[in-house]
C-alpha cells in the first residue's frame, strides 16, 4: 500500500496544513464550471482552488502543476519524515560501494489505463528521462549515471559513476521521476510531449477547461489504499481576495499553498470558528542574491554591510504580520545538515555605515555614498508578477538610501525575471531557496553551474572553486560525518562571503472549512495530501 508520512506543522493556535505548487500569480480567468455549487450540494466532492491552470502535466517536465502530478502519478519510493518508503518500488538494495541500486517492483500494480506497471515501463519511463537528459542536469544523478535495466518483470537497476547520497530523495520527488503511462509515450519518447496523463496514483484527470477548472476523480483501480474523497475539482481564480470569497460562500473547501494567501487574509481568520487556519514549519527562505562580478558587490565588506543594513525583523513584522519569520540564514536550522553554528547578521545602521566608510565609501553632499567619483548606486531585479517582492523592494530602497545607498528597483514579467537572472543580468536579484525536499543538497548541487543566478553570482568569489569542490564532495562521499563537516565549511563560506541576504523564512499556509479533515504538511512543499482529507 502506498502510504506517506507527512512532517507536522508548527504548534500553537495554528493548525496543520500541506503545500501546493508554487509560483507567480499571472493573469488568468475565474470563470468555473458552473456545476460546482455550495458545499451542502456536494457529495464527497473536495472543490480546491489555484491560481492558473494545471498546464502541462507530462511528469518528465517541468511546466506542470506539481499537486496535480503528484495524485496522478507513482514514483519508484515515497519520501517521509522518517525516511523512505516504498511506492511503486517494493524494496531496494544498495551495493557497497553505493553505486547499484537494485528495485523489486510492486508486483499487480496497473496505470489507469489497464497497463502494467512493472519493470519494463518503469525502464521506459527511464529510457524516456534519460533521452532528455540535459534537462535534468540540475540533479547531479543525471550527471553520474551510468545505465538501467530490467533484467526481468519486477526487477530494476540503476547503476551510478559513484556512490551518491540524496538518489533515494531525487527518485522520491515528484518530478522528473514519476511513472506515467508508455501508451502516452510519443514513440516512446517524452521530451516533446505526452499524449495524454496517466499514471498509476490515487486519482484520474477526467476533465478540464483551460484557464477555468480541472477535475479528478478517485482511481478505482488503485493499488493502494482508496481515499475517501472521490472527487477534486480544482477552480482557477488569480485574485487572492476573490478565492478568499469563494470560500466564504462555500463555494470552494480548501484554500492550500504558500503563494495563495496573503498574510493580511491568514490573520483575519486565526479565531474564526467556521475555518481553520494552517502554517508549517519553514519551507524554504525569500533571500536577494549578490552578484559579486558587479564592481561594488565584488568588496565583501560592502555585501556584509547590506547585511548589517537589512532589518528582517521589520519585513517579517510589517509585510508578513509576523507569519514569516526573519532569517538569518540561507537555509532554516530545520534542514537536513543546516543546523549549525553561524553568526548572524545583526541589523545595525551604524555597523553598515561603519563598513562603508572602511570599504572608501564616503557620503557625498547629495546623500549617497561615492569612492573616486563613483557613486554607490545598485539595481535591485524584482518579479514584477509578486506584489510582496514589489514592496519589500520598496521598503529597502528608502532603508538603504538612509545610509547612502542609492538603490535602483525594476520589476520584470517571470520569464525575463528568470532569465536575466540566470544569465547574471543583475547586480541584486529576489531569489527563493528551493525548499524540501530538495535543500540543501539539489539547490547546493545548481550552483556549479548556471542553472538559476547562484552561479553567475558567485563567479566573483575568491574561493567559488573550492565551494564547488566541496560540494561535489559532499554528494559522493559516503562517510555521514565526512558529509556534514564538508557541509559546514559550504554553509559557513557562503555565509561570510555574504553572496545571499536572507529575508524571511516562507511556510506553506491553508485556509479551509472546518468540516474538512485530514489537512496536513508533507516533506515535499509542493505536494498536496488529497488523499489523506476527508469530510467530518
């Protein structure tokens, strides 16, 4: 039976919740399907809510919604707060020098379209990943393997270059390796495309409207244990404060993720006895990365001092009504190998100020710092699509300024947002650490190359080099103390060479009614545990 174990959230008045897929709200319709009414009209029918549509859901890319694809499809294990667990794959063995991983796969199980799920789909799946494979070089896996096969119908092997610690954690995320069906294969290739989205979870995708809503029903034939609710009709609504009055009138039951509500709406509803209210622990941190080939981002002094200059206390306080709290790290204590001794960047004017003057930066008579005629003047790249990323912007362009930094603020549209930062097209940019399960190792792992703006960032470091070598070390190595210690010296690096300032802490949030059970967090942030819910 396939089963999850899910992390709980933070004690206290607030109660427990689970993530859905993240993202930068766009422009969409609200229209729905006009069968979705009040609650009370509703038989074992969970209506939920995201902000655009469930677009591509071939589970080998990446432009789908993750929460749809993880109901729709299996992966070989299931990761749970106490480890892994098997899924489609029974068990496994590891050889001893970590580089074969041998897979007894589930015997019995079938996609939704009547085929086997045995070891010969779950290698064509593989065969399907790997045609790709540049795809998926973020994961270092993709990087060290070797070969698969299916010696028979329940066996399957992956063999690795080298031993490699987080393979059972990349196996278990919901993409790129989840199994969906070969008969969706485009001659057996998924690179550019699938003909449909079958998969072997919990729930089949029966119907959708582009832009307006999609619908899943319970997978009768699913080889685990059936979940109670049998429908999901998921609405698109873009407006934060129009999902939030679809809830009010029963028309929607679950309001779920960490970009669909706003701290103003959570707050309003902590002592509400029709709906309850979910925070989780920390998922991942809302950081700006400094570009340190930029000609003042290159002296450390000056990226210490906008440390020193950033009071995260007033941005959790003021933007986030204290529901995210300040970081003072790039990664929470929470994460796996995290927890360890750094000094914080204490918010101090007068320690930034100090800095500045040590670094040549001296105030001019118009207010702004210069150095041999160069006034200190940066640019600050926001994702014009996040109104939160827009204020905090604004926030620090008057903070800043007191002290005689010149910050320059402009917002682009995701995709040029993204793609400016990165080609390294910035001198500060928002970014946001990937969360669980995927930190620290994958998002350390992509920063060898220029995956996102970490590598063009850090390009300007003295010891990037030896940061890279560790971190390679760190995803072969075998030996668990070896392992931590050589992630100390890259956490504690990145941090004195101050390339990141951390913001806030972000948690998942959910808003829903109260005769809804079963609502908790996962260990995947972007998972969301429908078949765990269930009406009172």
């Amino acid at each position: 039976m396939k089963k999850k174990v899910f992390v709980l959230a933070m004690s206290g008045v607030l109660a427990m919740g689970l993530m859905a897929g993240c993202g930068k709200n766009k422009e969409t319709s609200s229209t729905a399907t006009e069968s979705v009414t009040s609650s009370e009209n509703r038989d074992n029918e969970l209506v939920f809510v995201n902000y655009r549509d469930i677009r591509d859901l071939n589970p080998h890319l990446y432009a789908g919604e993750m929460y749809a694809q993880s109901i729709l499809y299996d992966t070989l294990v299931s990761i749970t707060e106490d480890g892994y667990e098997g899924c489609l794959a029974e068990s496994w063995t590891i050889s001893e020098d970590g580089k074969t991983y041998t897979f007894k796969i589930r015997e019995g199980v079938t996609f939704s379209d009547g085929t086997v799920c045995d070891a010969n789909a779950i290698l064509a799946n593989f065969n399907a990943i790997i045609e790709n494979k540049e795809r998926h070089t973020w994961l270092e896996m993709m990087n060290l393997l070797v070969g698969v096969s299916a010696p028979d119908d329940h066996t399957f092997v992956i063999e690795l270059s080298e031993a490699y610690y987080p393979m059972l954690t990349e196996l278990g995320c919901i993409r790129p390796f989840a199994m969906i069906s070969p008969n969706c294969m485009i001659d057996g290739s998924t690179k550019d495309g699938v003909e449909g989205y079958i998969g072997t979870g919990p729930y089949i995708l029966t119907d959708f409207v582009t832009d307006e809503y999609a619908v899943f029903e319970r997978n009768e034939n699913y080889w685990g244990e059936l979940p109670e609710i049998e429908k999901i009709t998921v609405k698109v609504i873009p407006d934060n404060q129009t999902r939030i009055m679809a809830l009010e009138s029963g028309e929607i039951d679950l309001i779920f993720g960490k970009n669909m509500l706003d701290a103003d709406a959570i707050s309003q509803y902590v002592e509400s006895d029709e709906f309850e209210v979910a925070l989780s622990d920390p998922t991942s941190t809302r950081h700006i990365v400094l570009n340190t080939t930029n000609d003042i981002l290159n002296d450390t002094l000056v990226r210490q001092a906008l440390q020193h200059a950033t009071n995260r206390e007033a941005i959790s306080e003021g933007i986030f009504y204290g529901l995210e709290e300040p970081a003072d790290t790039l990664y929470a204590t929470t994460v796996p190998y995290c927890d360890i001794d750094l000094e914080p960047y204490e918010y101090s004017a007068d320690t930034a100020s100090a800095m500045l003057e040590e670094a040549g930066w001296t105030m001019g008579s118009n207010g702004v710092r210069e150095k041999d005629g160069k006034k200190l003047e940066l640019d600050l790249l926001y994702n014009s699509d996040s109104v939160t990323e827009k204020t905090i912007s604004e926030y620090l362009q008057s903070e800043y300024l007191k002290l005689g930094i010149s910050l320059n603020i402009h917002g682009e549209e995701e995709q040029s947002y993204r793609d400016n930062m990165k080609a390294g097209n910035f001198d500060m940019v928002f970014n946001i650490c990937w969360g669980m399960p995927y930190d620290p190792q994958s998002s350390l792992a992509a920063m060898r190359a220029p995956v996102y703006g970490d590598y063009a960032a850090q390009l300007g470091l003295a010891d990037k080099e030896e940061i890279d070598q560790a971190i390679t070390s760190i995803l072969t190595t075998t030996d668990e103390t070896e392992r931590q210690e050589l992630y100390e010296f890259v956490l504690t690096r990145l941090h004195e060479d101050a390339v990141y300032i951390p913001l806030t802490f972000e948690c998942n949030k959910a808003l829903y009614t109260t005769d809804l059970e079963g609502v908790h967090f996962g260990t995947d942030q972007y998972d969301v545990p429908f078949a765990d819910m269930y009406f009172e």
